[in-house]
C-alpha cells in the first residue's frame, strides 16, 4: 500500500491536473495570506502519509479544497500553486530601457527576450556596469537572458572600450545565450553567480578581458561563446579569465568547477585565451579552437595557476605568431597552487621547431598525454624547469 501511495504522488502532476481542480476564491485568499514553500508541500504529504499530524502545520491551512482533510487533491493544489509561483514570465524587450528594466526586476524563472537590434548605453551602474542584475535564479527556474531570433542576435553595447562592462550578473542560475556584448572595457562578469551557463555569445571590442568568472563563481559553463578583439585599451585582455590575481582585493577567490567547451577563442586578443588564476580548482577547458594572431601581452594560449585543471582536446593556431613561446604553461603563484593538472589531447600549431606543447615552472605539476606539436618535433613537446614535475604518461 505503501509504493502504491508513492507512486499515486509522483503521477499526481497527471492525476490530478489544475484544469480539474481549479483554485477557488478561498483558496486564492489563502495563498495570498500565507508565503507557501516548497518545504509546506512535504509537510502535507507528509500528513498524507501518516508521518505527520495536521496539528504540526503551525496553524496555516492546507485544506485547499474545502473538503475539511489534507489529501492528494490538497498535495496536487499546492504543487499547482508553487509551479505557477516559481514559473516565472516570458519578457520581450526591444529598447535598452526596457532591457535595462526587465533586468532589475528579474525573478526565478523568467525570460527575457531581446528583439534584433542594438541595444546602446552610456549609463553606469554598479561596478560600472551598462546592464546590470542581481536577481536569483534556482535550479529548476533559471533567469533567461537570449535573443528573441538566434540567427539575429541583439547586440549589447557600450560607447568607450576604456570604461565599464557590458553585462554584469550578480546572482545564481542565469543561462545567457545567443547575444553580443561589444564596446566596453569588459564584456561578460559573473560575480559571485553559480550554476550559470553562458551560451553561443560572441564578445570582442573590449578594453581588457572579454568574459570574467569572477568572485566565488563556481560551476558554470561557457560553451560556444566567441571571443575576439579584446585588450584594445590596455595591457590585459584575456578572453576568458577565471578567479581573481593574488594582488586583488575584495573578491572571493575560488571560482571552481567550472566549464569552458566549444567555444572559439581569438583572433585579436591581446593576452592569453584563457587565463585560469591561482586559488581555483576543478576548472576545465576542452573542444576549443584557439587562435593566436593579435596577440601581444602573453606567450601561451592557456596560462594555469590552480590546482587539478583540465586541459583537453583543444586545436591552437600560433598563425605565425612569434611572441607564442607554448601552447599552455603552468605556473605556481603561491605554494600549494599550480599543481595536478592534466593536459590532454591538444593539436597545437606552431610557426617554429622550438615552442613547446607544454612548459612548468618552479612548484606547479601536471600530467600530459596524446598533444600532438605541429610541425613535429619530438625534441620540442615539453619542458619542466627545476622544483616543477611534468609527467607523460603516454604519446
């Protein structure tokens, strides 16, 4: 009986559908009066089940139906009443006011679509930002920021690539897809925003570094972004930047677990690819086309500095590039750091014999297998300097 009853509760969706059980008047007072959770829906089947008396329920009703008993029905209402609450709206914006208000009053679940156009700012906000939000989203309703047409895609821009970031979110659970951010010192910051996804975006005109996981982001994903032309008004300009430098302050430096995949990095940025700073752990970086024409402040495409970073199944192009001196490095900034990581798979091309695949400095460590140097030479894959440890475990 007791599977029976669990199996009527997953069906319940099913079973029990709101266009059969209507909310009435009453009920809509009631769900007005209180602020139901989705923890109030355990305590009612709980009820249900017999583990709970309905006296625990701190004297809300949830009695929705009217039928003086909590039963499956009452289950099924609230399960109505908390998908509708956290289901949130589909927004269409086609201005930057609207763009910039649908952003501010952001909640769970809600998407904006941005109609094709350009949407323009001079305006700063918090950080500087041009647009801006700190709304939250959650794990089964995300804040959608995308395009309305992804063969068109809306173009967020700012007027001085020497000043403030295109788009700044502050908060978890955002996917951000199909857009271009351009015109600004930076393109893309996450802070302290976790579970994010940044898809299909292209950014390039910036003054420094295109997209920024920064202050404690942890387990997002870039995949498919392109980024190029950044680092116009100064000396840093990475394409993708993950963490914060030891010299910072005023951010939490873990930025964990997170993803760059497909995404197609370079021509015209001036420093690194992707620039994966100390204090970080987990971080990955495969299915990459890197290039590295324009650039002028770095030596490698990937410069490592935390721990167990994965490197895997990239494609470099030096594009004859004589300032590129490695495919990828790993430094040790602090001790402890620079250390476990894997590097795997990568085709890098290069214009000269004496680059290598892979180069370690004092304190790091990392393990690499299958990179394959173009043109070959066996003499030029790797190089460790001395207190580092490089491993090959196979070629």
């Amino acid at each position: 009986m007791y599977k029976k009853t669990l199996a009527v509760l997953a069906g319940a969706a099913v079973l029990f559908s709101p266009d059969v059980f209507q909310m009435g008047d009453e009920t809509s007072g009631k769900a007005a009066e209180h602020e139901y959770r989705p923890a109030d829906l355990i305590s009612v089947m709980d009820v249900f089940l017999g583990k709970k008396d309905a006296g625990e329920l701190q004297g809300n009703s949830y009695d929705f139906d009217g039928d003086g008993s909590c039963n499956i029905r009452d289950i099924c209402l609230l399960k109505s009443l908390l998908t509708e609450k956290t289901a949130g709206k589909e927004i269409t914006v086609s201005g930057t006011d609207e763009l910039k208000a649908a952003l501010k009053n952001a909640t769970a679940g809600d998407i904006i679509l941005l109609a094709p156009g350009v949407y323009e700012s001079s305006e700063y906000g918090p950080k500087a930002a041009l647009f801006f939000s700190g709304a939250e989203g959650t794990e089964t309703a995300p804040v959608t920021l995308k395009s309305a047409d992804e063969d068109d895609p809306a173009v967020l821009k700012g007027t001085d690539p020497a000043k403030g970031i295109v788009l700044y979110i502050t908060g978890d659970h955002w996917n951000i897809e199909n857009i271009i951010c351009c015109g600004a010192q930076k393109g893309i910051i996450l802070d302290n925003s976790n579970y994010s996804v940044i898809r299909n975006a292209e950014v390039y005109n910036t003054g420094q570094e295109g997209i920024h996981l920064r202050d404690g982001s942890s387990y997002c994903e870039i995949t498919g972004a392109e980024v190029h032309d950044t680092g116009l008004a100064g000396s840093y300009g990475e394409a993708v930047y993950i963490g914060s430098a030891k010299s910072t302050d005023g951010y939490v430096y873990e930025c964990d677990n997170n993803i760059i995949k497909g995404c197609t990095l370079g021509p015209g940025v001036t420093d690194e690819c992707v620039d994966i700073k100390e204090y970080t752990t987990g971080n990955i970086i495969e299915n990459c086309v890197m290039y590295g024409g324009g650039m002028t402040a770095a030596d490698s495409f990937v410069d490592i500095k935390g721990n167990r970073t994965t490197v895997r199944n990239n494609i470099c192009y030096s594009q004859d590039n004589e300032i590129i001196t490695d495919g990828f490095q790993v430094h040790s900034q602090l001790d402890g750091w620079g250390t476990d990581n894997v590097i795997e798979g990568n085709t890098v091309y290069f214009s000269g014999d004496t680059e290598y695949i892979a180069r370690t400095w004092r304190g790091s460590s990392c393990k690499v297998s299958g990179n394959i140097r173009v043109p070959e030479n066996s003499s030029s894959m790797y190089r460790a300097y001395s207190g580092s440890t490089l491993t090959v475990e196979q070629e």
